[in-house]
C-alpha cells in the first residue's frame, strides 16, 4: 500500500483507517487512533491466547523477529532493543541507571515534554547537577545553542527529536556527533519522530518512543534503544526474572543480568501490546518512512501559508527543511481558543489544545499520511464560520 494508493481509494482508507467514517482525526502527536491490521493484529494474538498457555502461543522468534523489525527501522541491532512500554519508564531506565557521581550535570530542555525533564530533574538528589538550556524561540534548539552549553562535567544531553509544541525537530545526527567528539552521551525521547520521519541512531546512545503517536501502534508498547558500546555502564533499576539470568527459574547468589538490552526488561512482556507494536512497525515498513515524512512536508508546506493568510499566528512558520516536524500550532488573535478547539470538536476534528508557558493556548495540528487536503480544508472552513 502507498500513500497515493491510499488517497486514490477512498473505500481503501476508509478500510484500512476506519476512523475517517467517524471523524477527522489530526491529533497524531497526542495518542492515534489504531489502523485496522493493528487492531486486528493484537485481536489474532488475543484469541489464540485462549487457547493456550499465552507466551507457548507465540510463534517461534516472535519476539526475535519483532525486534529486528524495530532494528532495522532505527539502523541497530536487534541485541540493542528492549520492550519497555511507556517513554517515561524507558526514560527513568536511563536517568537511574547511569553511573552518575556527585559534580557530573545533564542538560536539558525545560520546556520539553515533562517524560524527558522529569527524570533528570529527579538526578539532582544525587549530585548531579540539572542544566536547563537557554534558547531564544521555544522549542528551537540547534546544535550551536547546545554547543555553548556544555563543559567538561557534561555527561549527557537528553532531548526530544522534535518540540510537541512547536514541531522543530531537532538535527539528531549532526548534534550527537558533535557531543561524541567531546565524550558526551545524547538520550533522546523520539516519540514525535519515530513513524513520521526518519529517525537513525547513528550517533544516539538511548532513544526511548511509545508506539501510540505516529507509529499507529498501541499504548504504552515502545521500545528502548541502548547503544552496545554503553550497555555495561547502564545498569537496570529494576530487577526480575527476566532480566536477572534465573536458571530452571532458581534464585541465584548473585545478579546476573542478560548481556544485551533484554536485561532492561525485567518481567513478562506485554504481549498483546507487542503483538500491535509489531503490526504497527510493519505498515511503516510497508509505506514506508521517507514517503510518510515527504506526505506530512508536503501537508505542512500549504497549511502553514493558508493559516497565515488569515491572519492566524503560527509557532516556528519558517523551518528549514531539516527541522519540520509533523505539527502544526497555531492561536487566532482575539479569538478565545478552548472555545475554537472545543468547535472543532463538535465539528467531528480531532486536534489538540497545548499551553505555553506564557499561558498562551495553541490548536495543535498532527495530521498522519492517512488524512486528507480535504480534511485539512475542513479544519479552515470550521475556523471561519461566524459564531
């Protein structure tokens, strides 16, 4: 299936995304709606759970097979992968784990999402210093804003790929080697990349995304990326069956945790959750990522000027091309904007309502390749009926 395919035949749509019969869905960087093979996916893994013991059920190399399809997608090994679920927990894994020491700091973004500030705050109990970067636009960060932000005592920089406000996606690539020359480790919470643009762990050491924004997957199933080379200095916080070695499932002297990633998994997987992550990671695969990245550029590329014609304020308008991300905010001077979103709901659109820190609210905009021109036309004619 393509996304031309896909626009070409509306019964096709329709079958595949059978939330368009209901509603125009543009809230993607919030929590999506499943596509059928997902939903489908995890109903297989659901009933053939009936008749059997739940994990005996599994194919075999299911979750061999699951994890190199993730792989493959981030360019890693499959020994570099752990299901973990929600990005909270696998960004708790990489702030806990570390072998932090009394002086070293972190910096981060203080108006990223709170997953991927929290964490690190929490560090300061221990130590560790918690730098909050300066940028002069929010959620702007470019790689010279972190460059003049860091020291010798800098261990690690953990940002979002992309603002879930503002859409600027971060030049992953170009930032993470640039710490790696000084010795400094990048985490990076991928949720709003991962499934709408190309997303490499080249030069990341974590990355940590759930499945439920663009990747059309289930919530709370992600996945956690930890770099090989930094595995032995990442030490789990929790402990279980699982990831501590269990023998005929014995209690040994001392822990011995796995020699991969699946020493971050400490007990029973989610299964079901799995099972949708894996159905999910296969549409990508099938559709492909540059096409869905070069379908939102193209979406954002004539949404941006026809909300500004009208007089519509939007966050970072101008981007160059290496950092639009998939959202679109944008605020109606004068207009009350709970009520507009509130509009757009009774209008069957689904969007978003955020609120910067200047207690200034925005409509969020995250339409996925799924979603039509037309749908997005219908989003300006519902903005400009008289009320």
């Amino acid at each position: 299936m393509t996304i031309a395919e896909l626009h070409a035949n509306e019964e096709l749509r329709r079958h595949e995304f059978p939330v368009v019969t209901q509603k125009i869905h543009l809230g993607h960087a919030a929590v999506c709606p499943l596509p059928r093979r997902v939903a489908e996916a995890v109903q297989a893994r659901a009933l053939a759970a009936t008749l059997d013991d739940q994990e005996a059920s599994l194919p075999p190399q299911y979750l061999a097979d699951t994890r190199r399809l993730v792989a493959d997608t981030l360019k890693a090994q499959s020994d570099e992968i752990a299901f973990v679920g929600p990005t909270s927990l696998a960004l708790s894994y990489i702030a806990g784990g570390m072998p932090w020491k009394k002086g070293h700091n972190v910096l981060v973004y203080h108006d990223d999402y709170p997953s991927n500030v929290y964490p690190w705050m929490a560090l300061a109990d221990r130590g560790v210093e918690v730098r909050l970067m300066n940028v002069r636009e929010l959620g702007k960060i470019r790689v010279i804003d972190v460059q003049g932000q860091v020291d010798e005592n800098t261990r690690l920089v953990a940002l979002s790929s992309c603002h879930f406000v503002t859409g600027w996606r971060v030049n992953v690539d170009a930032l993470g080697k640039w710490l790696h020359s000084r010795g400094i480790l990048l985490s990076v919470d991928a949720i709003q990349t991962l499934g709408a643009f190309p997303t490499s762990v080249e030069h990341v050491d974590f990355l940590a995304a759930d499945t439920h924004k663009w990747m059309l997957g289930p919530c709370a199933a992600g996945v956690l990326y930890v770099r090989k080379e930094v595995q032995s200095r990442l030490q789990p916080i929790v402990h279980g069956w699982h990831n501590v070695r269990s023998p005929q499932f014995l209690t040994q002297d001392q822990l011995q945790y796995r020699g991969d990633a699946r020493k971050y998994e400490v007990g029973s997987h989610n299964l079901l959750g799995i099972a949708g992550l894996r159905a999910a990671f296969a549409l990508l695969e099938e559709v492909g990522v540059d096409a869905i990245a070069a379908e939102l550029s193209r979406k954002r590329a004539w949404m941006v000027p026809a909300l500004l014609e009208r007089g519509y304020e939007v966050l970072q308008a101008e981007m160059p091309p290496e950092n639009l991300g998939g959202i679109i905010s944008f605020a109606v001077p004068g207009a009350n904007m709970p009520d507009l979103h509130r509009a757009l709901g009774d209008a069957g659109i689904v969007t978003s309502l955020r609120t910067t820190r200047d207690g200034r609210h925005w409509i969020r905009l995250s339409p996925h390749y799924y979603n039509t021109d037309a749908e997005l036309h219908r989003v300006l004619e519902v903005l400009e009926t008289p009320r």
